[in-house]
DNA sequence: ACCTGAACACCGTTCAAGT
DNA sequence: ACCTGAACACCGTTCAAGT
C-alpha cells in the first residue's frame, strides 16, 4: 500500500504535533511512514510546499465557520473568523508558525481574507489578519516559554497566561474593530 | 587581534544582509571573521542568543526617534514610532523575520514596547507591534518573491508594489489609532 | 506510479587541546 | 581569554535504479 499525498501531510502533521516545527523534518516524516527521505520527493517538490500543504489543512474548517447571525454586523462576523482561525493555529504545536509563514508567501490569496475583506474591506482584512497572526504566534511562544520553564522548574509568575493572553487576543481584536467603525483609514 | 561580542553580531548581520536569514549559519559567520564554526560559541552561548542580539542590534536607534512634538497626541507619537521600527526591520534583509523571532521570546520586555504602552496603553501597544511585525514580514516576503520573479524572468503584475505597501501598512495603523480614540478595548 | 540506496554538500554543537 | 581541529549526530535534495 504506497502512500498518497494526503498521507504524507497527515503524517507531516503528526510529526509537527508530537515533535515541533524545529524537529519537523522531511527525514522524520519520511520515517513516520516508514520510507526512504528520497520517497518524499514524489508526492512533493520541497519541503517548503510540504509547509504549504500543512497550513492549509491547519486553516481548512476555519470558514464557513458559525452560521452568520443576521442581526449581527460584519464586525461581528469578522470576529468570529478570526477567533476561529486562532483557535485553529493554536490547537497544533507551532501551527501559528507555520500558518503564518505559508500565508505570507501569499497573503491575499486565501480564502479567509477574502472572506473578511468582504466583511470589512481590504485594508480592514490585512489588519485583522497579521494581528491574529502575531498573536497566536507569540502566544505560543510564551507557552513553549513556560513548559520550559516548567521543566526545569522555574518558578512560575503567572498562575493563569492562558486566559489573560486570550482576553488581550479579543481587546485587541475590540480595538481594531472599533478603528473600522470609525472609518480609521480615513475614509 | 581576537575578536569581540560586537565583532560578532556584526560580522553575523553582514552575512544575513547579504545571505539572508536561511543562508546566516552559524559557519558562515565564522568564515566571515576567519575563524574556526567552534570559536564562536565563546561568545554566545547557541544561535539563538545570537539571533536575539542581532535584532537587539536592528531596533537600536528607534527609540527615542524624532523629537516629540508637544502639541501631538499619543497617537501621532505612537505612530512615528511604529513607522521607524517599520523601517528598521525593512532596512536589513529578512531583518523582520529576525526581530519578529526575537522579539516574541520576550514581548513586554522592550523598550519599545514600554515607550508604546506609556503612549496608548498596553492592550494597543501590543496590537500595534504585531501588526507591525506582521505587516513588515510580509512586505519583505513580498519583496523576496518580486525579486525571485525578476529572477526568472516572470512577468510583474504590480509596477509599485513597494508604495502600495507602504500606503497600506498607513492605513491598517490609522485603523488601530482610531479604534484606541474610540475606545476599542470596551474601556 | 511509488519507492530504495547511496551519495553530496551542508548544518549546530561539543570538547580536548593549544597560546 | 580566545581560538584550533576533529568529531558527532544530524539536515535537504538529487539521481540512478528497482518493481
């Protein structure tokens, strides 16, 4: 039973989640599915479209996302997109990374900025997105921060990161929103 | 004459100027002060210190900036500072990816942080750096794929694609500067 | 179509030893 | 204090060859 492309990201995935991006290499997915390194190069050109691969599936399910609330506005549907894109970065080990990374190669072509300049207009989608980017980003670095910390014992200062950085990650989301209600691009 | 800590972060960024981030291995630097890979870590203890230090070495001179004009609020303040750190990042090749890296380790420790936070408020300074991170990571990706494009010989769609970032990284800090007028943060 | 086996040109880091 | 030389355990990628 050879293996399919489908099968090389999953295990690609596997590899990311169990390991991290920084173990995450092609000769250790090769050897999640029991192949030769060289096998890879079959279903893929280079690792770099391997990533690719991967941040698409991290972000697949993002949209449609929950059913748009009619008496809501396009702020408050835009919320939720983005909620639900950081809630899919973050539930894989140094998904952010690798979301943020493949998308930036091609920023504007995604379905989900398309989806919020929709709602919010070009200007308002970049904005909204490279947020939500550099936050889940850094809040998974301060994670990895901590289970370090953890490990070696370190005190911890903060009994609760998880819950403040997810309150910061909405007031921030609040600020840039209400900027877009208040025409902040001049318009 | 042996070399210095300074000697070596700027040998290090010479060679990220001119390699970029994926090719500033750790031998290289060394080749570049013609010494052995070994020597280095008498200086720093891992690459990644090293990449710390570099950025260090990047956003040093944004701050204090330009005088503050006394009859400007917060915002235009903040703005400015927003905009030379912009310009730091993109003054040095893959000098965004670097200080983005760098800077997540510790968000909340910079002095440009805490200039910001004095100016807006802690919830918008962190929304302004890493849309500011983000927003210059991208612009330099951007820029690497134009001149990858150049490269081959493909066609270039956008004849200013420069300006036209520039102007949009304006406009996504004006919205974030008025939704913190408005008071965004629900405050 | 999918994979093996072997090779090429690299990495970061450690460590004993030199001066 | 600063560096050399040699080694260890890795990388991504290519390519001829097998089935």
């Amino acid at each position: 039973m050879r293996n399919t492309l489908a099968d090389v990201v999953a295990a690609a995935l596997r590899v990311l989640d169990a390991q991290g991006l920084e173990n995450c290499s092609m000769r250790r997915v090769a050897a999640e599915l029991q192949v030769q390194p060289s096998a890879l190069y079959h279903h893929v050109p280079d690792k770099q479209s391997l990533l690719a691969l991967m941040a698409d599936e991290i972000v697949a399910g993002v949209l449609p996302g929950p059913a748009p609330g009619a008496e809501r506005g396009g702020g408050g549907r835009a919320r939720d997109i983005c909620l639900a894109l950081r809630a899919a970065m973050l539930g894989i080990r140094d998904g952010a990374d690798v979301v943020a990374t493949a998308a930036a190669f091609r920023l504007g072509a995604s379905a989900v900025e398309q989806a919020l300049a929709a709602l919010v207009g070009a200007d308002g989608a970049r904005t909204l997105l490279l947020y939500t980017f550099g936050h889940a980003q850094s809040t998974q670095t301060h994670r990895q921060a901590a289970a370090f910390g953890a490990l070696v014992g370190a005190a911890t200062a903060d009994p609760a990161p998880g819950s403040e950085l997810e309150a910061s990650f909405g007031r921030g989301l609040d600020i840039i929103l209400a900027g877009l209600r208040a025409g902040g691009s001049g318009a």
